[in-house]
C-alpha cells in the first residue's frame, strides 16, 4: 500500500483545481500532486488530476518529479515519452527525440525511512544542481525525475551524473547514485 508523509487534503487539491490558492500555495499543491504517488493515486479519483495534467502540459509547467499515476495519464492522453530506468550505480546511454514530449529518468532507490530527498545533478565542470525536499511515496520504489525539456535539448554531449540522497539529523545518507551518458539527437 502507498504511503505519504504529508497527504495533501481533497479540499486543497479541489482548491488547486478550481483556481482558489495564491500563485505559491498551488505551485506547492501542484509539485506535490504530481509527484506523489500515493496522493495522485488518491486524487484519481478527483476529476482534478486528469484535467489539471493536461493543462500543466500544455502550458510547459510539469515539475520536475512526477508520479506514476501521472506517466500512465500521460500515456493515456498520447504524450511520447522516453523512459530510462537504472539501478543504484547504474549508468545509460541517454539522448532527447525530435518528438518526445517527456524524457523519464526512473532511479531505483528504496526509501523506507526516509523523511526528506535532495536530488543533485553533476554535469562535467558546471557547478552542481540540487532539487531540495522532493515529494516521495514511501513506499514506492523509485524516483521518476523529468528534466526540462529545452535543458535537455540543449544539452550536448556529456556525462550526467545523478545522486538521491536522504537528508537526515545526523547528515546526509546516498540512496542511489546514476550515470547518464547523454548524446544529442543526430542531425540530418
Ligand atoms: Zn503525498
């Protein structure tokens, strides 16, 4: 069974929905929507989510961590995505399509007892990224990470290295670390 450390409420998600929350407070509603997989699977059942994916699509608004309820919709509503699963200490050659609408990476990781995820994003000599306090299912089994897609199209040929850590008390614990070898899409 999915679990969520902070579940959001129905009467906030309606509240995303209908338009009622400040520009913050939905942003944080959206994220976290999207992401979770316990409280998307929850909110399936509110003609929020379908309507609320496509509208965050359409406008170019995905966050950067999604759910999968969410690919499924996605998938459901004929969106091309390209899926890279790997393992803790994998690695895999990677690359963006003409016609990719989402490019998935789907880090394995487990995280019972978990209460807080950092992602940290390490290309060549530029100065590393880190995606703070990302929503999780506690009991899912991996991280599914959609980079922007005009990043990724830009982005030449490389290697990416991505690390989930658990950020606790006592410090900082890996929960997985990911090598993407990233080509550009050959040009004709
Ligand atoms: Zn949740």
């Amino acid at each position: 069974m999915s679990s969520c450390p902070s579940p959001l409420a129905d009467d906030l998600v309606l509240d995303w929905w209908t338009g009622d929350l400040g520009a913050a407070e939905a942003r944080r509603v959206e994220r976290h929507l999207l992401s979770c997989g316990a409280c998307s699977a929850r909110a399936e059942l509110l003609p929020a989510l379908a309507e609320g994916v496509r509208t965050l699509v359409r406008e170019g608004r995905l966050p950067s961590v999604l759910s999968p309820t969410v690919v499924e919709r996605l998938q459901r509503d004929g969106r091309r995505i390209r899926e890279y699963r790997v393992a803790p200490g994998g690695g895999v050659q990677c690359t963006v399509g003409p016609d990719d609408d989402v490019v998935l990476a789907r880090l394995s990781a487990r995280f019972g007892g978990v209460t807080r995820v950092d992602l940290v994003r390490q290309s060549g000599n530029a100065p590393e990224e880190r995606y703070t306090d990302l929503p999780f299912d506690a009991a899912a089994t991996e991280l599914i990470f959609a980079p922007p897609m005009d990043m990724l199209r830009a982005m030449p040929a490389s290697v990416e290295i991505m690390r989930l850590l658990s950020v606790e008390p006592q410090g900082e614990r890996l929960l997985g670390e990911y090598t993407f070898n990233h080509s550009p899409w050959p040009r004709e």
